[in-house]
C-alpha cells in the first residue's frame, strides 16, 4: 500500500493511503503528522521549538482545507445514499455543494486572512 503525506510549510499535516491531489507527497508507511519534510526527505520531530508556529495565513488556509475535506465526505456519503437509494440529490443541491467546494478551493492559495464560505445545508432526507 502506498502513503501520501500533505504537508504545509515543512510540517506534515495529514497522512493518507491515496492522493487526493498532486499536493499530496508519496511517503513511507512510518511517517506520521507532526513529521518535517525539508523538501526531499521526512523526519520526526524531536523537541517542540523545531516545530514552525503557523501564522495567521498559514492558519486560515489550514482551516479552508480542513473545510475542504469535510466537504468532500460529505458529498461522498451523500452520492452514497442516493446510490443506495436513501436519498434523493436534487441539480439545485448539487449546485450550491460544488460552488461551495469551489470557493474553498479559491482560498489554498490565499495571501489574506479572510471569512470561509458558510457550509451549505444538507440536502433534505440525508
């Protein structure tokens, strides 16, 4: 099984057996969160002070990824019920989930703290 590590200014901050993106790195089965990636090899990290504090900026694009990925579950579970047959998915739904993702999206490369998007309600029945 392959790894991938998503890693934000040296700092490796979620560990995943696919690549969602091409952000993703490939990395060994032992590397954990918290490691540092210096650009071509990772390494756990031995006291607190080697760990970068996150800026403001730093810290508002982590949170439109977390955002991010929250959204993407959400839509995989609900394109899981309507396969299933719980639930119905209307064009407006799908709409207002994929613009929503979209506004996300705008935010990775953010060079201002700004406002995120208001999730969106779940379709109704999910």
């Amino acid at each position: 099984m392959n790894y991938y590590a998503q890693v934000q200014n040296g700092l490796v901050r979620a560990i995943g057996s696919s690549a969602p993106d091409s952000t993703w790195i490939p990395c060994g089965n032992s590397v954990e969160e918290g490691w540092l990636f210096d650009g071509s090899s990772f390494s756990p990290v031995i006291s607190r002070s080697e760990v970068p504090v996150p800026t403001a900026i730093q810290s508002f694009v982590e949170s439109a990824w977390r955002a991010m990925i929250e959204a993407d579950n959400t839509m995989h579970r609900i394109q899981e019920g309507v396969s299933l047959g719980f639930t119905t998915w209307t064009t407006a739904d799908v709409v207002t989930w994929v613009n929503y993702r979209r506004s996300l999206r705008s935010l990775m490369n953010a060079t201002t703290v700004q406002v995120l998007p208001i999730k969106p309600p779940y379709p109704a029945g999910t």
